[in-house]
C-alpha cells in the first residue's frame, strides 16, 4: 500500500509539453517579434523625419542667409561684386545638400546683360562650396600692351573686368581709360570704374559726382594693417582691386545714394554707365585718380 502511495504522489503533469501550451509559446513570441519590428519602424521612421528636417533647416539657413546678404540695396553694411546683381536661382534639393544655379547680371547704361552663372553646393554640415563660375574659376590675366596694364575678361561673354586702385597705394603707371571710353562710337554702351584721389563722404560726394549714370560706389573696407602691407608690394597687378572682390553700395535712380543712411561712409571709387556722351562729364572732375574701361555692348 505504502509503494503504491508513493508511485501516485510521483506522477506530475507535463505542461510544458502540451500542444495548447506550445502554442500559446509560438503566438506570444510571434507577437513580440511583430512589436518589436513595428517599434523599430515607427522609430525608424520618426528618426527619419526628424534628421530630414534637421538637414533641411542646415541647408535653408545657409541659403537663407546668403540671400539676405545678396538682396542688400543700399544698406549700411557694403556687398561684394562691384556692379554686379542677382537675377534669380534655381535650388536642387538632394538628401543631404542643395545644390544652386544663380544667374548675376549687370545693368549698363539702360540695357542688362548676363554676367556670369555659378554653381553652388550648400551642405547640411560644412562650408558652402563654388562648383563652377561661367566667367571663369581662375582668372585669365594678360598684358595689353596698348593699355599698359593687365587686363582681364569674363570668360563667359569675353568683357573687360574692373579694377580699382586704391587711394594711398603707390602705382607705376595709372590707368585713364575714361578718355578711351567718350571717343568709342554713340551707338555704345559702356561701362567704367573710377578710383578716387582720396576717399569722400557721400555728403561731399553727392555734390561732386552726383547720381545720373553712377551704379556702384567702392568703399574701401582693408584695415589699414592690410592697406600698409599692399603698399610694400612690388608690381602694380598685385595692388589693385579686382571689381568682383570690392565691397560697395548699388545705386538706382529709387535709392539715390546721397540721400541714404550710408552718409557717413567714405567712397573711395565708383562705377558708371552709359553713352560716350553720357560719360563726358565725368571727364572734368579733378577727384579721379583712375579710370577702368569694362563691359562695352551696343546700344541696340
């Protein structure tokens, strides 16, 4: 009796065995995966959107600031490019950078023509980069022995490119091509930088130049660390501006510059445009220390 006890006391159930069981197991596990995959999904996807509209706001804000930059007419902080304006830009928006097609122009005497066409890629994280300019990723620099200076050109529509020459830099030789520019026939247009004897406030400017035929004014921003450093320089190429790296101000008959809040700068040169005729009068100013012939395109 007691062996018998015993054996029944022994015997247990095999739960883990039991087929119900087994598949209670396999459903819960298949539900768990499922979770899991669906968490990893809505996770993936929100860490998607979030980094896609983190890259985006990267990227609009170095496009949007540069376009505040280039948008500036008559303001008190100068812009870079002598005469030189947006026409508009394209963007191309990739995963992770923008890429921009913007077309620059420039307004001689009535007329406007493309100045150039520059490629830019704006990354999410990085400095912006220049792919190509149009006119020319280096310079294409060359002695005309008539003008007796290096000239250089656009090489996407073959036009002079201004200089200027600053007012306290000594200089070899010193170009008056304003006189080259009032004997070229009527039917033209023509484009020339004037570099100042000295700097001038727009208040003394005002009367002297006035604002007819005048599109750009130059205000030299070097320290003058920087200023004292070009006047040890040994050849006159290496001491003047290029037209595309000065800071200045855009002129238009809407913001006639000498009644602006940028009176209490000093002008050190500025560009103008027109007919022959139309330039004449700049002839008789005694303030011109230089004059630059650039862009010349018919009048029709």
């Amino acid at each position: 009796m007691t062996k018998k006890g015993t054996s029944n006391e022994n015997v247990k159930i095999d739960f883990v065995s039991n087929s119900a069981f087994q598949k209670s197991v396999k459903k819960a596990k298949r539900l768990q995966v499922l979770l899991y995959i669906f968490i990893s999904f809505v996770t993936l996807i929100v860490l998607m959107v979030v980094t896609h509209f983190g890259i985006q706001y990267l990227i609009n804000e170095k496009i949007e600031k540069e376009r505040i930059v280039t948008s500036r007419v008559m303001t008190d902080n100068p812009i870079k490019g002598a005469a030189i304006s947006v026409y508009h830009t394209r963007y191309r928006h990739n995963i992770f950078s923008s890429e921009s097609e913007t077309v620059l122009y420039k307004t001689i005497g009535d007329r406007e023509i493309v100045w150039d066409i520059v490629l830019k890629k704006y990354p999410a994280i990085g400095a912006v980069e220049v792919l190509d300019r149009r006119s020319g990723m280096v310079d294409i620099n060359r002695i005309d022995p008539e003008a007796q200076r290096v000239v250089r050109y656009n090489q996407f529509n073959n036009e002079r490119i201004i200089d200027f020459y600053y007012p306290d830099v000594d200089y070899t030789f010193l170009p008056q091509e304003l006189d080259i520019a009032t004997s070229l026939d009527e039917n033209m247009l023509i484009e020339v930088a004037l570099s100042f004897h000295e700097p001038m406030a727009i208040s003394d400017l005002g009367a002297v130049l006035g604002y007819e035929n005048v599109d750009w004014l130059w205000e030299n921003v070097k320290p003058d660390t920087q200023m004292q450093e070009m006047d040890t320089k040994q050849f006159d190429p290496d001491k003047v501006l290029h037209g595309e790296d000065a800071y200045g101000y855009k002129v238009s008959e809407r913001f006639p510059y000498d009644k602006t809040t940028i009176e209490n700068h000093l002008i050190s040169g500025a560009v103008i445009s027109g007919t022959p005729q139309e330039l004449k009068r700049f002839q008789q100013l005694d303030m011109i220390r230089a004059s630059v012939l650039g862009v010349t395109i018919d009048k029709y």
